[in-house]
C-alpha cells in the first residue's frame, strides 16, 4: 500500500537537498512538516551527521536523507538502522544519478580488465575543494568499489590531481577543476584492451541526463537516458523502502567511500 509520509528538513539540507523542489513534484509520496515528528528527516552531511541520524532514529523517525555526506564511519549508525528499520538512503551529488546502477555494471564489468580510469570533476570557482574531492570520490567509488593507495598530489584555490588504483593494479587520475569556464559534471572514462566505459554525470540541480557509453569489438553502446534529477531519483528510492518497510543499503556502499578515504596519504 503506498503513503503520504511527512518531511521535516533542517534548513542547510534544504537549500542543497532542494528538498522543497524535490517533494513538491511528488505530492504523493511527501508532504513538508514543521513539527520534528515528521516520518522522514532531512540534514546536512556535514562532519557528525551519522550522529545526528542516529539521534533522529532514536526520536522516531522512519526514514532520512542525508544531503551530501561527509566520508564517516557507518557502522554504528547501520546497526541503529537495521535495529529500528529505518531507511536511511544518501542524496549524493553524483553517486545518487539514476544512471549509476548502470553505469556500475558496466564498470565493474568489465573492471578486471582495466588499463587506467581517468575522472574529472568540474565545480563552480570557489567552491570548497574538500568537498569536491569527498563528492568525486563518492561517483567513483560507487561504479568502482573500494580503490587502494588514494594519495592527494597536489591541491589548491584551482583545485586537486589525486592518485589510487583499481583492485586490479590500474592506476587511477582524479582531477578537480574549479572553474565557471565549464559545466559542472563528473566524467570517467575507463580503458581495457578492446573498448572501455565512458561516463558523464551532471549536476544534479535539474533533471538533465547522464551519458553511459559502453564501447567494445563490435561497436559502441549508449545505454538508456534518463531524464531525473539525482535528488529525485533518490528520494524515489525513499518512498520504495518506506512502502516496503526495508532498510536500503546506502551505508554499506558508503562504507566503501569510507574505506578508500582511510587510505589517503
């Protein structure tokens, strides 16, 4: 049976989340709520937000969405969950494109092949760098899985380059431009002896779509174009796991993230 669940958000996962956008184009699932008693709850993932839901989960609340989180462990706050059976689902910048559980298969796929993954992530000139660095690595990790020997080479006001590499021993480019010379996006393009990946993920602030482009011996293949927002995707995949009571598995993914960022040097 589907609901109407109540949405309370705190003001900076709000203007990030672009919550209010976000419920109003689906009147039948959300609803906003001023009262902390709301079913679902919105905050920030700034630094302690697993804290912050976990305390949430203790008020009661059956879902949350956590705008943009910050690499954190999980554990403690995926037990909680499991405890409680509150969905807890991550409104990522790229990690959450409805294109993504595509783009992983194709990834991963075709992984233990791989030469090199090159990424490039584009956000507008002055944005924080850490940030840009946490949400490049979340896009990445999400089609990759876990990568080994993260290391910041250089970064600056400009942006950062970073190194790592795949399980298979390729080596990986991440690059951070900041820069209103070029959209903001995340590309990735993976190579392999006969073909490869090539993805671009767009802002998530509207619903224009991604690219997935798969090329081997017998040509090229664009895979389904998807006209949603990240944001809406996500909150989409919300509403699925509160009509279902079941717990997503957003934190165990998030571990990932988490597990690579340990790495860094």
């Amino acid at each position: 049976m589907s609901h109407t669940y109540t949405v309370n958000a705190a003001p900076g996962a709000q203007v990030a989340g672009a919550v209010g956008l976000v419920v109003a184009s689906l009147p039948e699932s959300f609803s906003p709520a001023a009262e902390a008693k709301a079913h679902v709850h919105v905050i920030s993932g700034q630094p302690r937000w697993t804290t912050e839901a976990a305390t949430a989960i203790d008020g009661g609340a059956r879902g949350i969405v956590v705008v943009n989180p910050a690499p954190e462990n999980t554990d403690s706050l995926a037990a909680a969950a499991e405890r409680s059976n509150t969905a807890v689902v991550l409104d990522q910048r790229w990690a959450s494109n409805p294109a993504m559980p595509a783009a992983e298969d194709a990834v991963r796929s075709l992984a233990g092949r791989a030469a090199m993954l090159d990424t490039v992530a584009t956000a507008p000139a002055g944005t924080n760098s850490g940030e840009l660095l946490a949400d490049h690595l979340a896009g990445v990790v999400r089609v990759t899985g876990p990568l080994d020997g993260l290391r910041v080479l250089h970064r600056g006001p400009r942006g950062y380059t970073a190194t790592a590499v795949l399980a298979n021993g390729a080596p990986v480019a991440l690059q951070g431009i900041l820069s209103d010379a070029r959209p903001s996006s995340l590309q990735l393009s993976m190579l392999v002896d006969d073909g490869g990946v090539d993805l671009t993920l767009p802002e998530p602030s509207a619903a224009w779509p991604a690219r997935v482009k798969v090329t081997g011996p017998h040509g090229e293949l664009l895979l389904p174009t998807l006209y949603e927002s990240a944001h809406r995707a996500t909150w989409r995949r919300l509403k699925e796991h509160l009509d279902a009571g079941t717990v997503p598995s957003d934190l165990r993914h998030f571990a990932e993230l988490t597990e690579s960022v340990s790495t860094l040097t």
